[in-house]
C-alpha cells in the first residue's frame, strides 16, 4: 500500500510539471509571435509588369526588392518617374531605346519635394560643401548666384582656402575616397542643380528610419575636426538612444513627431525633424546660433530666430530655465574658444609681419600646428559643448588647443630666434 501510495504521489508530481511546462511554452509561444506570424512587408512591386521591374528583377534584384517596400512605390511612384529624362539631358546615358540618369538629380526630385530642395539649396550641406574642396571658380554664374545668397556661403573664406589647399596636396587617387565621398552632397550635376539626396536619403529604399537614425550622419560627422558622431553617443541623448531607442516610433508620420515617439532627439530631431513648435527643414542650419565650423565664430545673421526654433524642440522635454542657462553658458564656452584662437592668431603674427612663413600651405610642422589648434580641436571643443560631450570638451578640446598653443609659441619663438629677431614680448 505504501508503495502504492509513493508511485500515485510521483505520478503526480510527473504530470503537474508536465502541465506547467505546457503553460509556460504556450504563454511563451502567444507572447513572442515567430517569423511566420509577423506580416510581411508589403511589396508594392510584387505583381509589376513594367519593363524596368522585370528587367531589373534579373539583372539588380536587390534594388527592386528595396524600391517595392519603399513609400515611393506604394505611391505609385515608377522608376520612369525618377530615372527617365528626355533625349539630350545632361547627363543622360541612352539605355534599352531611352534616355535614363543612373542618378536622378535634384531638379528631379523637386517635381515632387519642392519645399525640400528649396530649403537644401540654403543649407551648408549645398554649394558650402562642394565649395570647401573644390573652390568656387567652377560654379556657373546662377550657382555662383546660390551660393553668394547663402549665410554660410564665404563666411569662412581663410578656412575655405586651407582646406582646398589640403584637397590639392593629397590629390584625386585619395580625395575621390576622402574629402569628395562626403563633401559631394552638395555637388553640382551636369543639369545645373545642386546636391545630392540619395547621401542621406539611401537608394532605394528612402526608409524613414533610415534618415532618422544617428548613424546616418555618421557617415560624414565623426573624426578629430567634426565629431558629432562621437560626442552624441557619449552625451544624455545618445545615452538614451543607445539604451532604448529600439522602441521608439521611426516611422511615425513626418510633422506629428513629438517626444511620445522620441523620448530623446537624435541628430535629425534637433536639426531637420517637425518637432514641437518646430516645422520640418532640410536647411541644417536653421535652428543654430553660431558658425561653429569657422576658426572664430560668430553669430548666424538670424539667429534669434534660429534660436526660438531651436528652443522649440528643447521645450518638449526641458523647462525653459534650464534651456536659457545652458545657452548662457554654452554662448560663454564658444566665446573662450574664440578666445584661445584669437590668441594664436595673435602669436603668428610676428612670423607674417616678417615673412618668415613659407608662402607654400602645409609644408612646414608650424602649417599644422595652426590649422590643427583651430580646425580640429577648437571645432571639437565647440561642438561638445553645445552637444553636452564633455570628454570632447576637454581632453580631445580644451587640453589640445592649450598643447598646440605652447608648441605654437616654442615654434614662432624658434623662428624668431633664427631670424636674429627680439622673442622676449613673444
């Protein structure tokens, strides 16, 4: 009986943990649906007849798969549409008995998004771009017309200089992969217009979250003279992104955005995103205070305005006592930034007034000890502090400009020196 008894209790046991087991792989199966239970993206091209598709479904068929999930397609936007220009276009290439561009320009896309193109042709990442390594001498006189009606455009004409200089010393076998692979969003085509979409809009899917995402911008913003890429993810924000930005809404629908679907701003919240009081621009700049990328900055010719839009965003998460200390202190910071650059500007002088520098750019160690005080270091200082990136406040800005400022004065000391010049007030 007693083992009867025993077997009945184990029997028992047996089956509860059985029936627990079963609970648990049902309520598990219920809450994470697998592959088969996801809907599938929906292909807008997935019953296309059109020419294009179906050539391209043999010869390209990533790019086909792409565009039938993009909003384009759902919209009935065809390849025609964007690829398809008129015999004699410039430049077009004849393919299968029409003339196509491989890359539609922006005069295409502004059959469509007008306010948009509109809004890049006023933005640094236009002509400004383009200009930085390859000059302005090659501008038609309406591009030249564009890029004068710019805010950004000339106001660093010193700093343009040196970097055209660096684009010619390095030469096209290095600047094609280089100073080109980013500064050409803003190249002009063979058509007249300016800039191109598909180097933050990427072919040929024009995701939303795509373009939203931080590491978009990367791309371009990350190194010693722009580090954005670097400063966000070390800042709160990117913190926030890093932590929990798989939850947030990407695709929500452009000019609802609100800090219910991005609890913290990624780079296109702050600058080109509808949020709070803030329309939607693809003008970078419209929401900054300073010319931060200049040796020296100063002020953007309406950045009061700038700065209401800006505080918009800012509002959806800040009270605005926290946003008018931080501008104050922030505008004090850039103002010491200045400062430190003035100074070294100040400490070569003596070389210029004496002709003690080469004429030739970069061809002696004082050349980049100049360039890189203010280009590198003062940039990533400004820029951190504005963006809340304190390492790159200090240790990559404020102690670099301090080191290059004391090899500045040895450097301009030994010149001096050599020249049989005073050094004393120096």
């Amino acid at each position: 009986m007693h083992a009867a008894r025993v077997l009945i209790v184990g029997l028992t046991a047996v089956i509860v943990v059985l029936a627990l087991a079963l609970v648990t792989i049902t309520v598990g199966r219920s809450s994470t649906p697998s592959a088969a239970d996801l809907a599938a993206p929906v292909d807008a091209l997935a019953g296309s007849d059109d020419d294009c598709v179906t050539c391209h479904r043999l010869q390209t068929p990533g790019i086909v798969e792409q565009y039938g999930h993009s909003t384009m397609a759902a919209a009935g936007v065809s390849c025609q549409d964007c690829h398809v220009v008129e015999e004699g276009y410039p430049g077009s290439v004849p393919h299968e008995g029409l003339f196509v561009l491989n890359q539609p320009t922006t005069a295409i896309c502004q059959n469509c998004h007008v306010q948009e193109v509109a809004q890049f042709n006023q933005s640094r990442h236009g002509l400004p771009a383009y200009v930085a390594y390859a000059g302005d001498e090659i501008l038609t006189a309406a591009q030249t017309q564009i890029y004068a009606s710019i805010p950004e455009g000339g106001n660093d004409p010193e700093a343009t200089r040196a970097r055209n200089a660096l684009h010619e010393l390095e030469g096209e076998a290095i600047t094609r992969f280089a100073c080109e692979a980013c500064h050409d969003i803003g190249k002009p085509a063979a058509d007249g217009s300016v800039g191109q979409c598909s180097s933050c809009h990427l072919r040929h899917e024009f995701s939303l979250e795509q373009a939203r995402k931080p590491e978009t911008c990367n791309f371009c913003h990350i190194g010693p003279d722009h580090p954005q890429w670097e400063i966000y993810q070390e800042s709160p924000h990117g913190i926030y992104y890093a932590t929990g930005g798989d939850k947030w809404h990407w695709d929500a629908e452009p000019g609802t955005l609100s800090a219910a679907d991005f609890p913290a701003p990624t780079c296109a919240t702050c600058h080109i995103s509808g949020f709070g009081s803030a329309g939607t621009t693809h003008d970078i700049g419209d929401r900054l205070t300073w010319f931060l990328f200049a040796p020296i900055s100063s002020r953007r010719p309406a950045w009061q305005d700038n700065k209401v839009r800006m505080q918009g965003v800012c509002r959806e998460c800040h009270n605005q006592n926290f946003i008018t200390e931080f501008y104050a202190a922030a505008d004090a910071a850039t103002e010491r930034v200045n400062a430190w650059v003035v100074e070294s500007n100040q400490t070569i002088a003596p070389l210029k007034e004496h002709n003690l520098l080469t004429p030739a750019p970069f061809d002696e160690p004082i050349d980049f000890t100049h360039f890189n005080l203010w280009h590198h270091w003062g940039r990533t200082a400004k820029f951190g502090v504005w963006m809340q990136g304190p390492d790159y406040v200090q240790w990559h800005g404020a102690y670099e400009i301090l080191h290059d400022m004391a090899e500045l004065r040895e450097q301009v000391r030994d010149k001096l020196d050599e020249a049989g010049l005073e050094t004393e007030s120096h």
